[in-house]
C-alpha cells in the first residue's frame, strides 16, 4: 500500500489489473485490465508499475512465477 497514493474523491472506485511476480518475488509485469470510471484513479494505478519495478515481494516456495488478478479500490476521501 505504501507504494498506491490514492487520489481525493476517488473512494469506492475500482481497477482491475494483473500482477505478474518472478520466483524470487520481483515484478514482472502489471497491466490493467478494467478501468474505474474515475480518471485520477486510473492514471495513479498507470503509475505503479514504475513504483513496483524495485520492489521484491516474498520469493515463492515453489520457486515458481506467480500472477495474480488485484482490485484496487480507493478507500479515500
């Protein structure tokens, strides 16, 4: 959550993306899938990729890549 800055006035608002991670728990890839009818949602979700592409998430203990489909969803005011 640290690294998803929710804009003003976007609560209950929802994207759908894709999280792709390595077996060691790096970002692959993320790609939104749906959209929220609010802009300034969208455009942050846009951004996180770039936030992500230095973040290691807990490797996998299979020692597989993992993806995973997220909702995002403002919480805001």
């Amino acid at each position: 959550y640290k690294y998803f800055h929710p804009p003003n006035n976007s609560q209950g608002h929802t994207v759908k993306a894709i999280i792709e991670l390595d077996y060691i728990g790096k970002v692959i890839d993320f790609r939104v899938l749906s959209y929220s009818s609010n802009q300034a949602l969208n455009k942050e979700c846009d951004m996180i990729k770039d936030r992500l592409v230095g973040v290691l998430f807990p490797r996998n203990p299979n020692n597989e890549s993992f993806s995973t489909i997220v909702n995002i969803t403002s919480d805001k005011n």
